[in-house]
C-alpha cells in the first residue's frame, strides 16, 4: 500500500495543469526582465518560477490580480497580471511548472 502512496504522489505536478504550456511560453514575455526566460529569476528579489507546482503559481497571480496578496512586490505584480484572463493564468502556470528548477 505504501509503495502505490508514493508512486502516486510522486506523479509529476505539471500533469495537473489545467493551462496550455505552449501558449504560457508565448505569453510569458512579460515575465522575462524579472524573472528570466527559462524561469530562473534576474535578481535576488524575484523568485524562480521554474519547477513550481502549477496550483500555487496560478494561485499567487489570482492572489496578486485581486490585491489579496500584498507586501514585497505585490503592487508591481498586479500591474502586470491586471489584464490576464483565467485562461491565462492557468497557461503561464502550467508553463513555469513544467520547467526544469
């Protein structure tokens, strides 16, 4: 029992991606200054989006686009996700997900 527990829980995380990675690469050009092309931030102060869990990022821009998360760089991130759609959220989600760390 154990060993089926973790061969399901070691399931790659992208797999529960709701977006499209291909169109989240195209749309993640307004990622790039701060948090580079490959995911793997320019500065110290930016966190890496590469590698990390589809839910969390999607839910963090969701947070950042309705102003319930605030501190640090909030106010600049919900400049840049204001005009994202759901779909697009999901997108760059599953996008960023899918790199490698």
């Amino acid at each position: 029992m154990r060993l089926i527990a973790v061969l399901l829980l070691s399931g790659s995380f992208p797999a529960l991606a709701t977006g499209n990675s291909s169109a989240g690469q195209e749309k993640s050009a307004r990622c790039v200054a701060c948090h580079g092309v490959q995911g793997q931030a320019a500065a110290p102060i930016y966190p890496n989006l590469a590698g990390q869990h589809a839910p969390y990022l999607a839910q963090a821009l969701q947070a950042y686009k309705s102003g319930a998360r605030s501190g640090g760089q909030a106010e600049v991130m919900k400049a840049f996700v204001a005009g994202l759609s759901d779909e697009d959220i999901d997108d760059l989600a599953a996008y960023y997900a899918g790199l490698k760390p």
